[in-house]
C-alpha cells in the first residue's frame, strides 16, 4: 500500500529507490556483492521480464559487471577523458 500511494503522490524515484534497497537486503548475491552499490541491483523491469520478481535480481546486469564489462568500458572510457 505505501509503494502505491508514493506513485499516486509522484514519488516514483522514492519508490524505485525503496525497491533497490530491498532487493540488496534480501537477495544474498546482492548484498554480498562488491557492485551491488554500483549496478543499484540491476533493472526492476529486467528482473521482472527475468522472471526474478520485482525485488529480484537482474542477472544480465551480473553478467555485465562479474564478467568484467564494466571494467573494461570505464578503461576506454578513461582514455578519451570520460569519468565514470
């Protein structure tokens, strides 16, 4: 009911940002997770398509920064001055 009335009140950046602190708390993979304060536990709508639920993890957004994506984009980034 509170994330509801939020929405209604036009708190929607409230709500998403309740929703991210949940799913880190409850997900142990998030909570644990070096990136976790970075990637803001991926996408609530990817999460959702992924089936993981609304406080689920988006495992794309895992993949992205486990495998070294991120990493490797803010190196380039860092060479045509681009701060990440």
């Amino acid at each position: 009911m509170l994330i509801i009335k939020l929405i209604i009140s036009g708190r929607a950046k409230d709500v998403l940002e309740f929703l991210v602190a949940v799913t880190i708390t409850v997900n142990a993979k998030c909570h644990d997770c070096p990136w976790s304060v970075r990637c803001s536990a991926g996408c609530r709508v990817g999460a959702l398509a992924q089936g993981n639920g609304l406080d689920g993890i988006d495992e794309r957004i895992c993949t992205f920064y486990e495998s070294g994506c991120y990493m490797k984009l803010k190196e380039i980034a860092g060479k045509f001055g681009i701060e990440t």
